[in-house]
C-alpha cells in the first residue's frame, strides 16, 4: 500500500511537471520527461503482468523455426529452448532480457511524445513496433541456437552476448530511423523545399 502511494504521488508531480513544460513550449524536456517517465509507470505496471507470457510468446515462436529447420526444440510452456549440438544437448532459458519487454515500452514511451504522429498514427506505430520488436528477438534467439547447434556449448558466450544482441540492435535501430528519423525528415521544410511534397 506504501507504495502504492508513492508511485501515485509521483505520477502526479510527473503530469504537474509536463504541464509546467508544455505551457512554457519546452518541447525538448517536455519529450525527455515524458517519455522517461511513461517508461517508468508503464514497466511498475505492466512487467509483473506481461513478462512471463511474452517470454513464452518469443519461445513458441522461435520453436516454430526450430522445427522448420531441425536444429532446435522449444518448450513454451517452460520458456526453454532446447539445442542438440557436437557437445551433446544444452537448454537455453528465455527470462526476462529475452522477453523483449523492456524494449516494447521504450518505443511505446518514446513514440507517445514524439511531436510528429497524431494520436492514432501513435496507436499504429507502438503496435508495429510491438511485432517488430517482437520479431527480432525471434530472429535474435534463432540466430543464437543456430550457432550453438553447428559450433557446440564453446560458442554459447559469443553467441549470446555479442552475435545475438549485435542482430537484435541492427534490427531495432532499422525501425527506429524508419519510426523517428525517416518521419522526421520527410517533415522538414527547407524554403520552398518540402521533403514530404509528392513530385508532379
């Protein structure tokens, strides 16, 4: 109940101080604050309710790869990825970090104040983010089995750690220049010059 409490009263110095930043068209720390805090109240929210079932989400999935190709078994329902390899058989648990959580709603904070979507273009962006996110943890997992099962337990480390998280960050980053970036600069006028303009 304590904090419960806590967080309520944060939440409202946190609309109290976007307010402050919106009447004054500080449109920077307006977009900095919000969107951190967003993260904040979302995850105290939502991680204890959607962290189990989106890990098992990516496992199903990245199982149904692995029984494409043969190289990997998934137990959903444990969120355990099962690899046959050169070194005998290894589990590879996907918790919390594989979920993909944690990314799912900084895009979701980060596009709900970004200045250049309406509201329902801000409903369609954080969904196609989801299952872009979503997607390439499901790339990132596959990849990984994939080189535990051709080059055994030795490659597990390098795997995980450097080649999965290298994949799934080109991915996101992909999405962001096409979700920030490249919206942003078809909006830009320069003179007479509109990049967003259809060509006669």
């Amino acid at each position: 109940m304590k904090n419960l409490t806590i967080v309520f009263a944060l939440l409202i110095l946190w609309i109290y101080v976007l307010s402050i930043f919106k009447r004054r068209k500080m449109s920077f720390f307006y977009f900095m604050v919000g969107a951190v805090g967003l993260f904040a109240f979302s995850f105290f929210l939502f991680e204890p309710i959607f962290t189990a079932p989106l890990a098992k989400l990516v496992c199903y999935l990245t199982g149904l790869v692995g029984e494409l190709t043969g190289f990997f078994k998934a137990y959903a329902s444990y969120g355990v990825l099962f690899i046959e390899n050169i070194n005998g058989p290894v589990s590879l648990y996907v918790d919390f970090e594989c979920a993909g959580l944690v990314e799912v709603l900084v895009f979701m904070a980060l596009i709900a104040f970004f200045f250049s979507y309406s509201w329902w273009q801000k409903i369609l962006v954080v969904v196609s983010g989801f299952f872009w996110i979503l997607f390439a943890n499901v790339v990132r997992l596959t990849v990984i089995c994939c080189i535990i099962c051709w080059l055994g337990n030795e490659s597990y480390y390098i795997a995980h750690t450097v080649i999965g998280r290298i994949v799934f960050y080109l991915l996101s980053l992909w999405f962001y220049f096409l979700a920030f970036t490249k919206r942003q600069v078809r909006q830009q006028k320069v003179g007479e010059f509109d990049y967003d303009a259809k060509s006669n």
